[in-house]
C-alpha cells in the first residue's frame, strides 16, 4: 500500500510540474500573431510621436485660439498636453471637431475625437485648488490609445494593406508546410 500511494505521489508531482512549467511557458511566450499582422500598432520605428508643438497647436485650432485660459500642463514623457479654460467653450469645441471632421469613438470614460493619431478629450471638471467649474481639454498620445487602435486596426488603407500581406505570408508558409508533409 505504501508503494502505491508513494507511485501515485510521483506521478501527480510529474503532471502538476509538467502543467507549472507549461503555464509558466504560455506567460512568459506570450501570442505574438496580432503584433506580427499589424506591427504599426507596436514596433517602435512606425510610431509617429507628436511635439509638444503640435499637441498645442491641436488644441489652438478646437478652441479657436480662444485667448483666456489658465494654464498649460505639458507632461513630455507621457506626451500629454492640458489646458484649462475659465469659460464653457464646450459647443465651439464640439462645432469645430465637427468641422474639422474628426474621428469621435465612443468609450466608456465618455467621447474621445482623434484627430491622427492624437486623443482629445474635453469637458467640464472641478478645479480642486481654487473650487471652480473649469473647461479642460486634453491632448494626448500613447501607443495603446484608442485612436491609434482605430487609425491602425484596420480602418486605414495601409493596415489593411499590411494585414493583407501578413495573411498572404500565412498563407504561404502553411501551403510549404502542406507540400513538405506530402513528399
């Protein structure tokens, strides 16, 4: 009887090292297909980061060049430009997104306008320090936001292109693979 338990002991040891080791393996490598169909969204030498100058001048043609605003806050690691505004200029804003055409997704944190690859998000916020209503509005990049998603997921002729050619490269290699497996 002991035998037994110590032979199903080491066989349980062996399929659970075995299961570790696989999970450990899955985490580590993880699936790599979406970034090899559609490397715009993560190589670095396809991202096209925007200056602090441009982030500016995003929010200078929404706003319309409206003179009386508080404050810039420019954070360059993280390419983020804010702006806030003593005045609700929400509806010049939003006619001038509509004008301009940009982009409007849906989240769920409320609408975003992508204007490129460029976030911009507005609306009015409590300004904690001195307890008054202020318009901010937001311009951003990164390379997991939402309007990259949507700029290279597939809307826009050159991902299509590139996902197309990723699928043909697939194609191809199975196709090889087949022939290989028959001779």
């Amino acid at each position: 009887m002991n035998r037994l338990i110590r032979v199903v002991q080491v066989i349980v040891a062996m399929i659970s090292t075995t299961l570790l080791g696989l999970y450990f393996y899955k985490l580590y490598n993880p699936d790599k297909s979406f970034a090899e169909a559609n490397p715009y969204l993560f190589k670095w030498k396809y991202f096209d980061i925007p200056t602090k100058e441009e982030l500016r001048t995003v929010i200078d043609d929404l706003t319309g060049y409206y003179p009386i605003y508080g404050k810039d806050f420019y954070a360059g690691n993280s390419h983020y430009l804010s702006r806030s505004f003593y005045d609700d200029i929400t509806d010049r804003v939003k006619k001038e997104a509509s004008m301009q055409k940009l982009v409007k997704i849906e989240t769920e944190d409320g609408d975003i306008y992508c204007k490129g690859e460029i976030k911009i998000s507005f609306g009015m916020d409590l300004n904690i320090r001195t307890q008054t209503e202020m318009f901010f509005i937001d311009a951003s990049w990164s390379p997991s936001n939402e309007c990259r998603k949507y700029w290279w997921g597939g809307k826009n002729p050159r991902a299509l292109q590139a996902n197309q050619n990723f699928d043909l490269k697939k194609e191809l290699r199975e196709n090889s693979k087949k022939a290989a497996s028959t001779e």
